[in-house]
C-alpha cells in the first residue's frame, strides 16, 4: 500500500528523487526503488526500504507523480506533511497532495520553501482520467480545521 502521491511541478531525475528520499526519510539511497513501471512489491530486494514509482502525466501544471511506498511500518511519517515539506525543499520543487477535505477539488500545495497553501485544482482537467492538474485558487496558507 502506498503512503503518499505527490503531484511535482517539474521533471526529475531518478538519482535526484532517490537522494531526496534518502535524506527526507534517513535511509540509504542504496535501499530505494526508483521505477517508471507501478512496482510489484513483493518482487523488490529483501533489503528495499521504499520503492517510488514515477509516472509521468500527459497535462497540466503538475507533471510528474511521485507513488511512495514505505516497506518498513516504522517509515511512515506521524507528523502530517513534513516528510513531503523536505522533499519539496530538496528538490526544489513544488508539489500537490491530497489533503483531509473531502472536496475531490481541494488540495494542499506545498512550496519549494516548504509553506502549505490551500488550493483548488481545475475539476474538468482532473475529470479526464486524472490527466493534470491545474490550480484555479489559491485560498492562502492552509490551516485545516
């Protein structure tokens, strides 16, 4: 089961996203799974403490969805996003994540700098398969309820 989808706002390579989890999640880079292919888990090396799965999307403003898997129980994060504030921070990217609301619209973006703003996505262009994303609004720094 996958812990998180992150929608970046630009291309990375592989050894860049690997180091980023690397340092984010305080593992050996040697122990990550970086794959274009959705990974068969059970397939992975017996040492594999994350796989990542990266998919490319054919639109929008976020371009490239990061599929984290911990393959460790104790990898998960506990402190809500800021595991996903430091990989934003590492690659200088900005990134989407699904937030608590249960507005299918409704995201959280997060900042290359690692603030967190509340935001809402195009419906139609996420309507079509999940093929992009594209911000409508921006409703400022999040604060869930």
């Amino acid at each position: 089961m996958s812990w998180q989808d992150m929608f970046l706002n630009r291309l990375s390579a592989d050894d860049e996203i690997t180091n980023a989890l690397s340092s984010a999640f305080d593992v050996d880079a040697n122990t990550i799974v970086v794959t274009h292919e959705y990974p068969d888990l059970t397939l992975l090396p017996k040492n594999t403490c994350l796989a990542c799965w990266v998919d490319i999307l054919p639109r929008g403003d976020f371009p490239t969805r990061l599929k984290i898997f911990p393959m460790k129980k104790e990898l998960i994060p506990e402190i809500e996003w800021e595991t996903e504030k430091q990989i934003c921070k590492i690659l200088n990217r900005q990134a989407l994540i699904a937030d608590a609301e249960l507005n299918p619209y409704s995201w959280a973006l997060i900042l290359g700098s690692g603030e967190v703003r509340h935001v809402k996505v195009d419906p139609d262009l996420l309507d079509a398969d999940e093929s992009g994303f594209v911000i409508v609004f921006d409703h400022g720094p999040y604060a869930p309820e």
